[in-house]
C-alpha cells in the first residue's frame, strides 16, 4: 500500500475505536478486511513485555468469540515493526 492510498484509508463512520478491550496496552489496533469474510487484526504495543501481558486477555476474547459468533481463529504471527512512515 502506497503513503497516498494508506492516507485515503479512513474507518468508516460508525468504526469503534476503542481496543482497550481487546488489546489492553496497545497502541494502536487495525483491524484490516482482507476478503468479503475475512480479517487480519494487526496490533502495536510499545514494548515486548506489555505484548506478552496482553497475551491471556486475547486468548479470552478469541476463545469466547470463537464460540459466540461465527468466526474462525487461524493463525497468529509475532514481531518487531523494523520500518514505519506516517
């Protein structure tokens, strides 16, 4: 995605935008549609160790999800951002 078209990308009205919820010390959280039924939730935490506290909260969020909405947990991908242009 190109600076112009991250720019043009703005939540849609009605967009929460609290993650403390689900993402307790976070950052930033962007929740990313990536097909007509699919998502990537790509979170930003300050520092490794506030990443690994949040680990039991969103291990809860995904386990009670998993069993109140249709939804499927694929996978999770761990680590450091190593470039960043705002």
């Amino acid at each position: 995605m190109s600076s112009s078209d991250h720019a043009a990308c703005k939540p849609p009205k009605g967009t929460v935008n609290s993650h403390q919820g689900v993402a307790p010390g976070a950052q930033d959280v962007h929740f990313v549609q990536t097909g007509p039924n699919s998502i990537q939730v790509v979170t930003i935490y300050p520092d490794e160790q506030t990443a690994n506290s949040a680990r039991d909260k969103q291990e809860a969020v995904r386990a009670q999800a998993s069993v109140e909405m249709p939804v499927a947990y694929l996978s999770e991908v761990r680590g450091r951002i190593f470039a960043h242009n705002m």
